[in-house]
C-alpha cells in the first residue's frame, strides 16, 4: 500500500529531529566542517591563476555539483534513508572524477561537451576505469566506489529489489509484500554504518581535493581540519566493524575506510 504522503513526509520530519538529538554534537559538526573546508579548497580556483599563469575557473559548476549533491546525501540520511543518501550523492562523485579528468588533459573538456555527436570519444575518456585521474589522489578507489552505486543503488538488480522488500504471512494463503522508505530502526548499526562511510568518503574526498589544488596553485598557509574522521571516530567504526561484517562491508566498500588488524 502506498502511504499517505503527508505521513510520509511527517515521518520525515520526525526522523530529523531524531537525527538531530542522537547526532547533533558529533555526525553533523563533522559533515558542517567537510562541507566548509570543500568550499574553501577549491574556492581557490575562483580567485587564483595556477602555477603557471592559468585560469581553471570552468571547473567551478563540477565543483558545485559536488558540494550540492554532498549535501542531499547528508539530507536523506539525516533522515534515516541511507540508499537514498547514495543515489543522491552519486551525481557529486561523478563530477569530482570529471573534474579530475579536465585537469588531466583540459582537450577532456571538449570530448565531454560533444558526447552526443561523439559518443565513442565519450565512453573511451570517462567510462569504467577510463574515469580514473592521474592529478587527483586516489581517483581508482573513487572510481570503485562510484561502480559500486552503479551497482547497488542505482539499478533495480536483485540485491536492489530485496534490499527494503519483505514478505509477511497475513493468514493462511494471503502474502503481505512490504516496501520500506526508511532505514529500520532495529538496523539502527546499518544506518549508522551508512553514515560513518559517507563522511569518511566525503573527508578523502576533501584531502584529495587538497592535494590537486595545491599540486596547481601552490601550497597554501591555511590549515584545515581534514583527512582527520577517520582519527576522530575511528575507535566507533572499528567496534561496528567487529560486531558486524556486513557493517564492516558498507564502510570499506563506500567509505574506503581502512581496517587493518581488526578481527572481521
């Protein structure tokens, strides 16, 4: 059955605020300061000519795609929909490996900006593996990341279709089918599993932003607290991922969290 829409959004609301009191001093300062550091490390672009002389301000819409789509994902999983936290994110990585293959060669531009008249020049630059950079740091685990959306969150596949579907026995000979639009809240460890890899994706994201911008503009005296989740709320991830191995799964796979020496 479909539910009332009005409920539907209520329960959206309510789902927040209980974001908000379980999250609100720790989750969501982390993702307020990615987003801001973000904006500030390729901000430069906007005002700077690089190292030598040269303007990158086209990459400016790329860059607000990012940002833009960071924060629908952070929308829909402060509302406890996590597999509509990474459909809306994805939009954003794709743009950032985009991004990453301008810098590479700005001639990517120009084969991206005709992809209708010709296609195959398109799918030979920035399909599959042909995504990955060579100025952006860690561009191949993103690109593997960027698959795996592809894969589980974008297509309905069988692990997509069963994912938030179950069955119920109503009575005998009746079968109730079931549709969830929210996290469980008995899989409270799932959805904070989801969490915890989208921000350390998002914090690799900003180190290796970092990285491509200072290797064009030069090294910068601002110190930004970034490439430090992982330190802050490392000891919680290692506990989830050691209770569970499909919580470990989710942060390895979508957050590239690295969990050398635990037991799962």
């Amino acid at each position: 059955m479909i539910p009332d829409f009005i409920k539907y959004i209520s329960t959206v609301n309510s789902n927040f605020n209980i974001f908000l009191k379980n999250y609100q001093d720790t989750y969501l300062p982390n993702f307020n300061i990615i987003i801001r550091s973000l904006e500030s490390i390729w901000g430069r672009i906007g005002k700077e000519k690089d190292l030598s002389g040269h303007s990158h301000v086209g990459l400016l819409p790329f860059v607000n795609l990012l940002i833009r789509h960071s924060i629908y994902g952070f929308q829909h999983i402060a509302s406890y929909q996590s597999f509509l936290c990474w459909l809306s994110f994805r939009p954003g990585l794709e743009s950032l490996l985009i991004l990453g293959k301008f810098v590479d060669d700005p001639n990517n531009a120009n084969i991206w900006r005709n992809r209708e008249a010709d296609p195959e020049a398109y799918r030979q630059t920035f399909e599959g593996k042909k995504l990955i950079s060579k100025m952006l740091p860690r561009s191949a685990d993103f690109q593997q990341v960027l698959k795996r959306l592809n894969d589980n969150f974008m297509h309905p596949n069988p692990n997509f279709v069963y994912r938030d579907t179950g069955i119920q026995n109503e009575k005998e000979g009746l079968l109730f089918l079931k549709t969830e639009y929210f996290d469980i809240v008995e899989n409270v460890d799932i959805h904070e599993a989801h969490i915890l890899a989208f921000l350390n994706l998002l914090d690799l994201i900003c180190y290796s932003s970092d990285q491509l911008v200072q290797s064009l503009y030069g090294a910068t005296s601002d110190r930004l607290p970034i490439g430090s989740f992982s330190k802050i709320v490392g000891s919680r991830a290692y506990y989830l991922a050691n209770q569970d191995s499909v919580l470990k799964k989710i942060m390895l796979e979508l957050g590239l969290w690295d969990f050398k020496g635990t037991e799962n």
